[in-house]
C-alpha cells in the first residue's frame, strides 16, 4: 500500500547519491538578503557538508558524488568521504544530476543511484535511509520539498535510469514523469531545504549539522536583519 516501506526484491551493495553543488560564488542566492553577502557562500558549504556527512553516515549509502566546479567545496567534500566530479555537461542543474549518475554507474555498473540536494543542512540519516528503504521498492520515486512545490530527492533503482526534471515546480513534473512519491511520514529532515532566511529558520529548529551549527547561522540571519550601517 501506498506510504508503506515497500519490500525490496531487488537486492543491492547500496545507493550512489548524486549531490549537485554550484560554485560557491553563485550559490544560494536568494538567503543573500536574509543573511548579507559575506555568509552566503560559507552557509552554502556548510549545508553542503552537512548533507553528505549525513548521507555517508547512511547505512543504504554506498558512495555520494558530488558534481561541482568548485575547488574550494570539491576540496571540502572530498575530506569528508565524497567522489567529486566536475560538471563536464555544464549546462545546468538536470545536466550536471545525469552526469553524476553516469558517473556514479561507471565505477558500478547499474548501481541505484539517487539525486539529493546540497541544502539540507539538518538532514538527518535515518530518515534518508527509511526514504532509500521505501525507495528500493520501485522502478523511480521522488520526495517532494518542504512547500510541496519543488524536489528534495529523486532515485532510479537498478535497470532504471534517473531522468531529472528539478526546478520550480517539480513535483509535478516528477509525478508526470512516472516516478513513485515518498509519502511516508515524518521526513522532515529530508524535505527542509534552505533556500530563505525563514527556511533556516525552520532548519535551525529542527537541528543543523555540525558545520551550520559552527558557523553560528543564527548570527547570520542577524546580521541579514541589521540596518545596513550596523554590519
């Protein structure tokens, strides 16, 4: 039934996820209001940090590759545990997702293989794994974001490819396209990316991982709020 950890019978050595980093630069443009200029492309590493040290500590988890042009972040992630591969296709965020997937099926040839964002700085393990859990059970699925617009996670189990159609409303793209929805409960870790100040807000109170926490994002939104001449 529907929202129930379905059975896998397809066994496998474990997921590749596939996490899309943009040069930091540019990334998460839209919290430089919310938090000021200066903190904008720290807080994206750390979210960034945060989602693959979380991912790896998945017990489904075989590997994560990270897809970024970034030295600074492909050496950060890299420390942690993460494949970083270049974005060859650079021709956007789906692009860059299939690039990463093929990547991942090179070194294990039909591996399943799934697409996580980069922001999700209070992810925590055990929900992802209970995601990859009701997720081995069908061809493709997705999990929609917090606001129900967009998409957190999209897999494609063994003999099925990724085919990602991510940003804006994706949701119902993703459904169009045949993937299964995650309808489980209780995953908000897994849906609350940070695109906003309020979307950090809501992730502090959940609880962000070590590196968002050590950069006092708290303070960031602070300083967002502050009049100009108090920075």
């Amino acid at each position: 039934m529907e929202g129930e950890i379905a059975t896998n019978t397809d066994p496998t050595d474990g997921w590749s996820l596939i996490v899309p980093l943009k040069p930091l630069a540019h990334a998460k443009s839209r919290l430089e209001r919310a938090t000021g200029g200066p903190w904008r492309p720290r807080l994206a590493l750390a979210f960034a940090q945060d989602t693959v040290a979380a991912a790896l500590a998945c017990r489904a988890v075989h590997d994560v590759v990270v897809v970024t042009d970034d030295p600074v972040a492909a050496a950060a992630l890299a420390e942690l545990g993460a494949r970083v591969v270049p974005d060859a296709p650079a021709a956007g965020l789906n692009p860059a997702l299939a690039h990463g997937a093929r990547a991942a099926r090179a070194r294990r040839a039909g591996c399943p293989v799934a697409a996580l964002n980069a922001d999700l700085p209070a992810l925590r393990p055990g929900e992802l794994d209970r995601v990859l859990e009701f997720s081995s059970g069908f061809p493709r699925t997705f999990l929609t974001d917090a606001a129900g617009i967009g998409t957190t996670f999209l897999s494609a189990r063994r003999g099925s490819e990724l085919r990602p159609v991510f940003g804006g409303p994706s949701r119902l793209r993703h459904l169009a396209s045949g993937a299964r929805e995650v309808t489980l409960a209780g995953l908000d870790s897994v849906r609350r990316d940070v695109d906003t100040g309020e979307d950090l807000r809501v992730a502090l109170e959940l609880g962000v991982g070590p590196h968002t926490a050590a950069l006092d994002a708290a303070a960031a939104l602070e300083a967002g709020a502050a009049p100009a001449g108090d920075r």
